[in-house]
C-alpha cells in the first residue's frame, strides 16, 4: 500500500499537489492534515482536522476510522499501525510575516509546523519527505525569510527520513486567494523570462510545476538520500512530462 500524507494543502502548491495526487494512480490514499477540512470529497482522500503544534498527540487511528463508519479504512489504519505501508510525506506549509503578524508567529508556521508535521509523518513509517522551501534559502541568511527556510531544511535533515526533497522554487505564479502586491508587480516584470526560457533558476515557476516535479520525484525509484531540488530542474522535469 502506498500512501501520500499532505500539509499546507489550503495553498497555492498544496492544492495543485493535492490534485496531482488524487489522480495518481500510484498511491492508494491520501491523508490531508490541517486546521480545517476542504470542501472536497474523493474516494481515496481522508482528511484530519486539528492543531498541527499538537499533532504527535493525536490519536490518528481513531480520527481516521471516524470519517468512514463502514470500516472502508480499516486496511489504511492496519498499514499505518504496523508501518508496512509505503509512506510519503508531502509538505508545502507556509506564510508570509505580515500575514502572520510577527517574527516569531512566522517561525512557528514556517519551522515548528513543519517539523512537527514532519516528525510525525517519520513516526507513522514515512520514508521519504518532500518541502517546498524557497530560493535562496540559508540558515546564516541576513533576511529573516531565508534564514527561516534555511533552518527548516536544516532541522528536516536531521529527522532521518531515508529521502529528503527540498524544492527551492523562485517567484511563484499562480492564482493565489490573497493580493500580494509585490509579487504581483514582479510576476509582471519576470514574466517575459517564462516566455524566452532565460535565467531558468531565476524566472517565474507556476505553481503546477512545483506539484508536478514533486509527485514525479517522489514516484522515482531511482531517487534516494537528499536534494535540492532547484526552480529550474523542476521546470524541466515538467518539461520532460509533457514531450
């Protein structure tokens, strides 16, 4: 049994990997985690609802068993339970400092969130875990932003899961559900870099692609140990799927 847990799935990327995933046919379930449900039904989706800093305290089994009083879980929380399933973590949790209102309330998300998500996907059995992290993301960075994705990729590193992607997109396009207007005005600026295929780590990268590249790494067995993963291969991974 192979299954996807997902976090951050409210965003740009996590609804576009939530999407990818739901129409693959690789995996047999998957788990979305976080504060609230979406208004979505699919047969192999499940989703569990709560507060992420507490989530090595939630009882998984019996959350998972109530969205399906009819037992359809039961081989799901039989597999988790005895760690035989095949178990990939997925996590594009993040946010900006002005919508988070501080410093250290942006830590919280974009590092505690993220490790413990983490962490707890490492406890149910994962072997692999995918982060949507940032360009230029470094933990000795004078810019807070980086220096927070820096020390998120750092800290992932040292949960052991046996692959660790970290993909490090540029300037992201997408239809986002909030007005960010400086990234509306450098979408407009880069965007000519998109059509003349120049700068490939530097230019606009959809959200599509990201989703994309990470489902397609994840599906590669010949894939292992840590990588970052940058703005450009991943264009042109998503390249390489559509030749």
């Amino acid at each position: 049994m192979k299954i996807a847990i997902i976090s951050g799935t409210s965003g740009l990327i996590g609804m576009q990997l939530l999407d990818q995933l739901l129409k693959s046919a690789a995996y047999d379930f998957v788990i979305s985690v976080g504060r609230r449900k979406l208004a979505l039904k699919h047969p192999k989706l499940v989703q569990l609802e709560g507060d992420l800093a507490k989530i090595q305290d939630w009882n998984w089994a019996e959350l998972i068993n109530a969205e399906s009083l009819g037992g359809d879980y039961r081989d799901l929380v039989l597999a988790l339970g005895s760690k035989s399933a095949q178990v990939s973590g997925f996590c594009s949790l993040g946010t900006t400092i002005k919508n988070a209102g501080s410093k250290e309330r942006f830590f919280e998300i974009d590092h505690d969130l993220v490790i413990a998500f983490a962490s707890w996907v490492k406890s149910l059995g994962g072997q692999s875990f995918h982060y949507v992290s940032a360009m230029g993301a470094n933990s000795e960075s004078g810019i807070f932003y980086n220096q927070v994705k820096g020390k998120t990729e750092k800290d992932l590193e040292s949960i052991g899961f046996e692959s660790l992607k970290i993909y490090q997109p540029s300037l992201l396009l997408g239809n986002r559900h909030e007005f960010r207007f400086g990234e509306l005005v450098a979408s407009i600026v880069m965007r000519p870099l998109v059509w003349l295929k120049l700068f490939k780590n530097f230019r606009p990268i959809y959200d599509y692609q990201v989703a994309k590249s990470m489902v397609m790494v994840d599906l590669d067995s010949e894939r292992s140990g840590l990588e970052r993963i940058s703005s450009g291969e991943m264009q042109d991974l998503t390249a390489k799927k559509k030749s």
